[in-house]
C-alpha cells in the first residue's frame, strides 16, 4: 500500500512517499502553505496523482505529551482531510523530525552551501519512515 506523509507546518507543507511492504519512504515535495483548504486540495491532488492508500499527518507534542500550538494546527489539518477524502487520514507524532532531517544532512557529508533549503519534505520522510517501523 502506498502511504503519503504530510508534514504541516505554517510555511511549507512536506510530502514523502512510502510503501508498507518495502517499508522505504522518500522525499517527494514541498508545496508552499495557502490557506488550509487550498493546503487540503493540494495534498489530496498529489494522493491522486500518487495513488495512495493512505495519509499520515505529523503532529508535534509538548513535553507533557500535549499537542503544541504547531501539533494542534496540523490536528485541525487531519480533520479537514477527513472531511474531504475518504481515504484515512492518521495523525503520527513528529516530534523532532525536522532536527533529525537536519542531522542527517550534515552526517550525509554535504558541503555547507548544499545544506542549504527546506527540510520539510525529508521530515515528512522521517516521520513516515517511524510510521512504517511500527507497523505490525
């Protein structure tokens, strides 16, 4: 099954693609953030184009295991796709995947002009790299 990971974030939206029987994500876009219906129609046009079976959505937590300001915005997402596809649609936690896409960036070697850009699409990869991991 082809899953897509969105990672939410107020100036960009990160999407990776992944497959629950290999169990490999990778990075596929980053779509500029809209408006959340405009960000919702995106995301479910890419779906389509991509033919998935499935969305996780990337929700970040406070220490208390609350959902932050961030975590509440990207729930309020999850439910606007619920309403619009009928595919499901699963909040997954997030917590510190754009600092581990960052770490895994300098670790990969590369020089410090390279370095350079969004990590949203590498964190939605992360995040749906820890979805596939706790599969059954």
């Amino acid at each position: 099954m082809k899953i897509l990971a969105v990672d939410y974030g107020q100036k960009n939206i990160g999407l990776a693609l992944g497959d629950d029987q290999t169990r490999l994500a990778h990075p596929l876009r980053i779509l500029p953030h809209l408006s959340r219906a405009a960000d919702c129609a995106a995301v479910l046009r890419e779906a389509t184009l991509q033919q998935v079976e499935r969305l996780i959505v990337g929700v970040s937590y406070d220490e208390q295991g609350s959902p932050n300001l961030a975590g509440r915005q990207s729930l309020h997402f999850v439910q606007a796709l619920q309403t619009q596809t009928s595919l499901p649609v699963l909040p997954w936690d997030e917590t510190l995947t754009t600092q581990d896409a960052r770490a895994a960036r300098l670790a990969s070697g590369a020089r410090r002009k390279d370095r350079a850009g969004h990590l949203d699409a590498t964190a939605a990869a992360l995040l749906l790299l820890d979805y596939l991991e706790n599969l059954p």
